[in-house]
C-alpha cells in the first residue's frame, strides 16, 4: 500500500489501564519515524498502571483519572470526555483500557476511537478469550483491531492477525503468541488511520475509499 506524499501529523490520545505493551510498541515506531502521529496524551483509569511510567519517559503528558475515585459512573465518564474533548484529538486510541465506554462518549468521537481486542471478533466478546477458545473447538486464536461503537466489541472490523491453536497451549502461551501479533496489526491500522486511507463511515470501514466486507488478516508464519 503505497504510503502518501505528504502526511500530516495526527494528534492522538492513548487510553491504558496496565502495563502498555501495545503503547511501547506505538512509542517505538513514533521514536523510528513509521507512524506519523503525535500523542498529546496518555490517560489511565488505574494510577498504578505501568503504561503512564512508559509515557513519561518519553516527554508524553499523562493523567490518571481514577475510576475507583467515583461513586457514580456517569461522574467518571463524563470526567474522562470532557478531558478528551478539551484537547480535541484526531485520534482516540484504546491500549488496554479495561473500562466500558459511555455511549455518549462513542457518540462524541464517532469514527475517531479505534480498539484491538484479543480474539478473532466477532467470535468470543468480552473478557476472558484465551481462556474461552482453549475450551472451545476452534482452530485459530487472534486479535482483531476495529473502529468503537456503542455496542461492545461491535463496530466495524478493520484488520485481524491469528494463530493456530496448538496441543500444548495454555492462556498464558496463546497470549504471548497474540500479543505478539497485536504489534504488529495495531500500529498498521493507527498508520492507516493517519495517512487518510481508514475511515469508519455510515457504520462501515473504508479503507482507500473502498469498503471493507471483512477484515484483512495477517497469520502468524
């Protein structure tokens, strides 16, 4: 996919709840100059989340709202928008961010918040999917990035990678073997995204102006 002239940098906002392995990996290719966008923000619901020690070695702004903080959920997410919509970014990207968004929030940023979730959607929703395809008869395990809704795990499919199931697996195998191969699809559609070639439009994807009728799938080699 042949890579615009000119790309404008993309202002971004990164959501976490722990570790940020996926946020590394997006810190490094910003460092190596493969994905041209900003970060202008790292925001946690957990203060002890190792993603915002990652951020602030990097120079990136961070800020901890803390869910356990509110008595009332909707305070929370309110908290959390009207944080995001001071700093009105390009970009809304979930990296482990373990809290269920506010269907006002989807709305709000409609098309702009993109999420990887670690099963081949829109096989196995919700929590739990290593342990859940172990013990089912499915072949294959993976991780699919696609664009928010207000249906969890719901929006439109953008891009997949998936491993065969092995004999020998257990959770803790099957997630080193898909987190492995979320590096490498996450920062791919995030580059997309930046470049103008991805778009969610009336509740589709569009990648270069055509609409996508499945996902594209990268398989483990």
């Amino acid at each position: 996919m042949k890579k615009p002239d000119t790309v404008p940098t993309t202002s971004a906002i990164i959501l976490i709840s722990g570790y940020g392995t996926n946020l590394q990996t997006i810190l490094d290719q910003i460092i190596s100059d493969q994905l041209p966008i900003k970060i202008i923000l790292v925001l946690s619901d957990n203060p002890k989340a190792y993603g915002i020690e990652r951020a602030k070695k990097s120079g990136i702004p961070t800020k901890i709202i803390n869910y356990h903080n509110f008595t009332n959920k909707a305070d929370f997410h309110q908290s959390v928008k009207n944080s995001i919509k001071k700093l009105d970014p390009s970009l809304i990207v979930l990296a482990g961010y373990m809290r269920i968004l506010s269907r006002d929030f989807c709305h709000q940023f409609k098309g702009k918040i993109l999420n990887i979730h670690p099963s081949l959607l829109p096989k196995l929703k919700g929590l739990n999917t290593y342990q859940r395809v172990l013990e089912s008869d499915d072949e294959y395990h993976g991780s699919t990035v696609h664009f928010v809704t207000e249906e969890l795990d719901s929006g439109p499919l953008i891009l997949q990678y998936r491993t065969r199931i092995r004999p020998d697996d257990n959770p803790e195998r099957l997630k080193k073997r898909v987190q492995h191969g979320e590096h490498q699809i996450y920062p791919m559609a995030i580059r997309w995204f930046a470049e103008g070639l991805l778009k969610m439009v009336d509740g589709e994807t569009l990648l270069m102006g055509k609409r996508m009728t499945r996902p594209k799938v990268l398989e483990e080699t």
